[in-house]
C-alpha cells in the first residue's frame, strides 16, 4: 500500500508528458513512422498542410529531376494507390496504439489526398500551388460525401476522405486547367 501512495505522489507532481511517457505502450515503428509521414505529423501547428506541402514539394522535384513529363501521370496515381494501400493498415495501427479514432499526427492521408489532387497536373509551380491550395480546402470543409468517409472504421475511415478530397481538388483543378483559368 505504501508503494501505490508513492507512485500516486510522484505522478501527482509529474508533468503530463512524463506521464505519457511512463503509460505508453510499445509502439509500431515502422507505422508510426509511415502514419506521421517521416515525423512531419509532429509538427504543430498544422501538421496536415505540412505533410501537403511537403508532397507537393517532393512530386515537383521528382517531376523536374527524374520523371519525363510523359508518365508523371502514370508514377503519381502508382505512388497514391501504393500510398493508400500502405497508408490504411498503417493508419490503423498508430489510431489503436494512440487511443484516438483519427489522429492529428497520422498525415499519410494528406500524402495520399495530396498525391490524387496531382495526377494528370502539368509541371508548373502555378497548377501545383493550386493543387496544394484546393486539396487542403477540400480537405478542411469535406463537402458531401466526404466528412461521411470518415466514419468507415479505423485507417479506411482516416484515408478515405482525404481521397476523396483530392479527387475533389483534381476535378476542380483539371477544369480550371482545360478552360486555360489558371496559366
């Protein structure tokens, strides 16, 4: 009895993270590293237009320094169907391990959303900026039926609506492109 009076004091004057830290459970790490994209999901504030920006800034260069503009289409919906496919199971398993139905720090959603809003997007800093700009809109107000993706269970759930928001800021994107609106 003496020891759990103890232990009770010390987490009684504990911060808050050291007593996260003393509850935690194992983690996964290659989910937790794939789920917060490479630790990007840690960054605050705004952790998801981070990891946006961050995909849009890697799809540029790996566009202009190694991707023939001829398939960049093909590479960009392989590495949002790779992303997706990883990102569910893996998205899954960080939401258990951190007891939070979707959390903030999972941003391989964003990659995913992000990586769709760019297929078929020409090569130029305007359609990528964009890109970027109508992706974390649609992410942020999730039009119909978007916000409902996000009750299928656990990593679908999390993935999903970010799909469906970039195929929301393609659509957008690809008729602001067709109609020469954006230059």
């Amino acid at each position: 009895m003496t020891r759990s009076c103890r232990t009770i004091r010390m987490n009684a004057r504990s911060s808050e993270s050291e007593v996260e830290e003393q509850e935690q459970e194992p983690r996964t790490t290659f989910a937790w590293l794939l789920g917060t994209f490479f630790g990007i999901g840690f960054i605050r504030p705004g952790s998801g237009t981070w990891a946006s920006a961050c995909t849009a800034a890697l799809w540029w260069a790996a566009g202009y320094f190694f991707i023939p503009g001829g398939v960049q289409w093909f590479y960009t919906t392989a590495a949002a169907c790779v992303v997706i496919v990883v990102g569910i199971p893996v998205s899954s398993i960080v939401a258990r391990e951190s007891g939070v139905k979707d959390p903030g720090h999972v941003v391989i959603d964003e990659v995913a959303g992000q990586l769709i809003s760019l297929i078929l997007v020409p090569l130029r800093w305007q359609y990528v900026l964009a890109s970027f700009i109508l992706f974390r809109g649609f992410d942020i107000l999730k039009p119909p039926p978007v916000r409902q993706l996000e009750k299928l269970p656990e990593g679908t759930g999390i993935m999903i609506d970010d799909v469906g928001a970039g195929v929301y800021a393609n659509i957008v994107l690809q008729v602001l492109i067709h109609f020469r609106i954006l230059h």
